[in-house]
C-alpha cells in the first residue's frame, strides 16, 4: 500500500511538467512554419493591374503571347528556411545559411484580347516589371506596343540617360506642373548616370507619349530609356 501511494504521488507531479513542456515544443515546431506562410503571402501579394492597346494580335499568337508574358521572371536569392529574399546573392542573417538563386515569375496573369485589341497584366508586387522587356517580348510573336495609348498607371520609376543633375530639377518642375501625376520626385544618380523619377498616379494615369512630349519639350538631351514597376531599389551604401 505504502508503494502505491509513493507510485501515485511520482505520477502527480510528473503530469503537470508534461502538460507544460508539450504546449512549448508545439509552438517552437510553428513558428517556422508561420514565418515561411508569411513570408510567402507578401511575395504572392498582387500589384495594381495594367491594361494597354496593342497591334498584331490574332488569333494564331494570342495563346503564345499569353505565354510569353507569364514566361517573364526575375532573379531573386531566397532563404530556404524563412523564404527571405533578396536582389543580390549573400547570406541570410537569422538563418545563418547562404541565400540560393532562384527565378521567380514577374505577372501573376497576362489576358490579350482580340476584341478590345489589348493586353490586361496583373503583375506581383514584390517584382519588377520593366516596359523595355515588355516590348522585347511582344516583339518575339509580331505584336507592337501602342506607346500613345500606354498608361503610366500606379507607382512607377521613369528611367532617362543622357541628362544632367540640372536636368533632373528641370524635369521634376516640368512634370509636376503638366499636372500628369499626382506626385513626382526626381533625382540624378551618379552611379548609373540616369535620371530616376519616381511617379504616382491615382484616377487617371497619363500616356506614355504624354509623358514623353513633356521631356522632349526641355530640349535637354535627357530622354526617356524605360519605366519600371515595383519595389524601389535600395540605395547603396556609401
């Protein structure tokens, strides 16, 4: 009798410890897990959708065009662990492992339409979408971008070459009073030599030869070389 009494007191104080430690291990092993479905949620996240006019779409390339658009992807280092990504190869930091190259699509849906002759894009807004590769891929199946009727919709970066830092404040005053967008910042980058303007757009985004006419009307010798879409660049460190 004395045995099973000591028996039964071990066993008491031995359950309140296991129902402790169980709850704990439990969440050490979701954490991770939590951490990777978030990081991937913000990489899946959606950028505003961009519809143009388009020339030399038929219905012998419209499947091949869609694909071509889809087929567009992007370099990217990612953390195997927590999904963490990066635009340069390097090591994650928490982790402690070395980031692997990967290449990600840029659009999460390409939809041409022969009857309104145009093209609606719906990019992910962790990505890069530059109007230079999408002319170079249309190119590829005879389809011809319609700049005229191009819109510079959202948050996108204007890329010019050939102008100066003087430049760079003559064409911030320039567009901030055509009114084109609802903000612009622009600045001279000594690195690459461009002028970068960053530009916002809400109701009515303006056309891309509108945009053009504006620069042209300077007469510097900056022109307009691309436009980009999606996360701004980290500067680098000086």
């Amino acid at each position: 009798m004395k045995t099973k009494n000591m028996l039964l007191s071990a066993l008491a104080a031995l359950v309140p410890a296991s129902l402790i430690a169980v709850p704990a291990v439990a969440q050490e092993g979701q954490s991770p897990q939590g951490q990777v479905k978030d990081a991937a949620a913000s990489k899946t996240r959606l950028g505003a959708p961009l519809t143009f006019s388009v020339e030399g779409l038929t219905k012998d390339n419209i499947e091949r065009v869609a694909r071509s658009l889809t087929s567009l992807t992007e370099n990217v280092y990612v953390c195997a662990q927590c999904m963490h990504e990066e635009a340069r190869p390097g090591r994650c930091i928490p982790c402690n492992v070395d980031l692997e190259a990967k290449k990600r699509p840029i659009l999460s849906a390409a939809v041409p339409s022969l009857q309104d002759a145009n093209i609606r894009l719906t990019p992910f807004a962790a990505r890069t979408l530059r109007y230079s590769d999408l002319l170079r891929t249309l190119k590829t199946d005879s389809v011809e971008l319609d700049s005229a009727k191009f819109p510079l919709a959202g948050e996108a970066r204007l890329v010019l070459r050939g102008g100066s830092s003087e430049d760079a404040k003559a064409i911030d005053t320039a567009l901030e009073d055509s009114k084109l967008f609802d903000t612009v910042n622009a600045r001279y980058d000594v690195a690459s030599a461009e002028i970068q303007v960053v530009v916002h757009a809400n109701a009515t985004p303006p056309m891309h030869d509108q945009v053009v006419a504006v620069i042209d009307a300077l007469e510097t010798k900056a022109t307009l070389a691309d436009v980009i879409w999606g996360p701004l660049p980290i500067p680098a460190k000086t």
